[in-house]
C-alpha cells in the first residue's frame, strides 16, 4: 500500500546526486572534508555581534508583546528598509515594501503574482538551482538568457530579447550575480530597463549580496532606472550575517500603474499567511541602526578573504576565472585537464577532501567548478592547495 502523492509532491522524491552520496560516505568513514562551497558565514566566525543582538531581540519580545500585525510587515521595519535605500541613492517608500521571512518565499509570492501556470520566467544563465525547485512548486516555467564570460559575464542583450515570448512575465536580474561574482553596470540596466519597458516586463532584482562589491564605490541598482516595475529583493541573511533571523523584503519601484496592482496582489497573499516573526519585526531599526559598525567590518573581511582565495586560485595554472566584482562565490574555468564536471569534483572531494560543485549545478558550460570565496583563509588556502596536487594528479 503506498500513500496517495500529488503530481507536484511526487517530483520532489528524488535521489541524492553523486557528489553529495560520496561525501557522506566519506564523512561516515570519519574522513575529513573540507566544504569549500558553503556560503553561510556564521560557519565561517561572521556573525552580528551577539550580546547586542540579545539586547535588541528581548527589547522588541517587550514591544512585541500585543499581537497587531499588518499584511505588509509592520510600519517601523519598513519605514527603516525604506532608509537603507535612501542612504543608498534610491527613494522606495515605505508603503511599497512587503516583509517576507526571506528571499526564496518573495520569489514564490512573485511568481504566483505575476504568472498563470505554464507562464515564463527569464533568468540569468548561469542560474541558481533554487529557482527551478520556486518554479515547480508556482507551476511556472523557467527560460534563461545567458551571461557572456568572455565579457566579464556581462548581460547577452541580444539572446535575453531573443527569448522573451508572450509567456514571459518577467525578467530576473541577479547582481551581484551567484556563483559568477558579475555586478551589471549602469549601461546594461538601462539597456534592460529599455527591453522591459518595450515589452512591459517587471524586473525582479535580486540584490542579497549588494553590500559586498569589489573595486567598486556602489552597486548600479534597476530601482535606479525607467523601468515599468522593479521588485527588488534583499534580506538579513547575507546583509548582517542573520541567516536565522528569517526576514527578508520586497521593495516595489516604477510606475505607480504597475506598482499598485502588484503591491495590492502581495498584500493580500502575505495577509493569508502574516509568516513573518513579530518579534523580528520589532527588531529591524535596531539592526538596522546597531549593525552599521559591524557591517563595514564584515564588508572589509569578506573582501579581504576574497582577495586571498582568488590569489590562491591564480596559483593553478590549469584554473583560470573572471575575478568577481561582489558577492560570496567564484566560478572557475579547468582548461586542463579535459573532464567531465562531475568527474573533477567527486575527483578533488576523494583526492583532496574538498566539497566543491561541478558547474553543471548552475547550468554552466563544461568545465567549470564553482566555490565559496569568503572561508576563512587558513582553511581555504590549504585546501586550494591539495585541489591544485589533485588536478596536477590528472595530467602526471
């Protein structure tokens, strides 16, 4: 006898890929691996100050105390999301900004909102794993335009029009962009915002890793453009280190034509659920207000361990990578030897005991290996360096 599943729930009985069976294996052995992919830098010795937390986690429990909650998140925290963006050069209003408990529950909110079943979704190729499993579940499909890496990763203009069909429902624009580290220029998201205003298209941009940019004075933001109708997306778990905090928004800019109509649908999709801690609610001036001392030391460390990853890669002569401009990962060419992806990195995991991902997790073309760039370097650097003898194994 076997339970009845839905079309939907059955997909999701799949298997665990190689990769993944083999370094459990391996870690049920006792070997050690070293997991060089992991972007949750409260693993790494990042993390918001703790005794301050504590104190502005019990203050908003007392302020907290009566339950009064509103469909678009509570007054105070919105109104202190809305400065964050002032302070960045972009005026959203506090009335355009929905609370959410994280950026993949705003995707699902977008994608219900703004498509039917079996409506499309432009992304960015490379793309994020995550947003096939949003996809499926919204019943939306996923289409991609691709970002060049012969030109620094720079958006392809002419393939992204090229697919846009009376399907589409909206345009993606990840920067900086997860794993290739690419942040989209002035010039690009104007260009965008063209082909979305002549196609009347949201964006949805997705900014988790804006504060951490390389070389760079600010990150170019589509909320800065014409186009018709940005949702833009960020949240604590990479802004302040907060992952377990949950709270996350979606800050609607553009034409009030479009902005009204898709703000009226999110408000009353979240009022059904209301998923978004009070208490954490009540805390967000406070981290806002008490975080911006460490911010600027987390901005400088991830810096800093980036510039000392990307220097150990630069070591292996078969690697070669367009160094990212932001965010927490990299995405690495093997110009030799000639493998599979999924070959090499159940390769370097066996040989050098390091978790790496194939870039066919991201829908990058062979041969590429994707990594985490903001580990600690006395654990990057060692393992960088047995990747680099597992590699020279290959072609001995």
């Amino acid at each position: 006898m076997t339970l009845p599943f839905s079309r939907l729930a059955a997909t999701f009985q799949t298997h665990t890929n190689p990769l993944y069976r083999e370094r459990d294996a391996m870690l049920a052995r006792g070997e050690p691996v070293v997991d060089l992919i992991s972007g949750n830098v409260t693993g790494q010795g990042l993390a918001y100050p703790q005794a301050v937390l504590e104190s502005i986690l019990a203050d908003a429990a007392r302020r907290a105390r009566v339950y009064r909650p509103h469909p678009l998140g509570q007054p105070a925290a919105r109104e202190a999301i809305s400065g964050y963006y002032r302070s960045r050069g972009v005026e959203i209003p506090a009335d355009q900004i929905l609370l959410t408990p994280g950026t993949s529950l705003a995707y699902w909110y977008t994608f219900l909102v703004l498509c039917n079943p079996g409506d499309e979704i432009l992304t960015p190729r490379p793309s994020y794993p995550l947003f096939d499993e949003i996809a499926r579940i919204a019943g939306v499909r996923m289409a991609s335009y691709r970002l060049d890496e012969s030109r620094g990763w720079a958006i392809d203009l002419a393939d992204l029009e090229t697919h846009i069909t009376p399907r589409t429902r909206a345009i993606v624009l990840i920067s900086p962009h997860n794993p290739t580290g690419a942040v989209a220029s002035t010039a690009e998201l104007d260009a965008l915002a063209e082909i979305a205003s002549r196609h009347a298209l949201p964006i949805i941009a997705d900014e988790v890793f804006s504060e951490f940019l390389f070389g760079l004075d600010r990150l170019p933001r589509p909320a800065a453009t014409r186009a018709p109708l940005v949702i833009t997306l960020n949240g604590f778990s990479k802004l302040f280190a907060l992952p377990g905090i949950k709270l996350g928004w979606m800050a609607l800019s553009g034409n009030d034509e479009f902005v009204r109509p898709v703000l009226t649908a999110l408000e009353a999709l979240s009022d059904a659920f209301l998923p978004v801690n009070e208490i954490v609610q009540a805390a967000v001036p406070q981290i806002f207000e008490q975080g911006e001392e460490f911010l600027a030391r987390y901005r400088r460390e991830i810096a800093g361990r980036t510039e000392a990853t990307l220097a150990a890669l630069a070591r292996i002569s078969s690697l070669t990578l367009v160094p990212p401009r932001g965010g927490f990962y990299a995405a690495v060419r093997v110009t030799a030897p000639r493998h599979d992806d999924e070959e090499l990195a159940l390769h370097l995991l066996r040989s050098a005991g390091c978790l790496v991902h194939p870039g066919f997790f991201y829908d990058l073309d062979p041969a590429h290996l994707v990594l985490s760039t903001v580990l600690d370097p006395a654990v990057a650097e060692p393992a960088i360096a047995r990747i680099a003898a597992a590699l020279a194994s290959l072609t001995a």
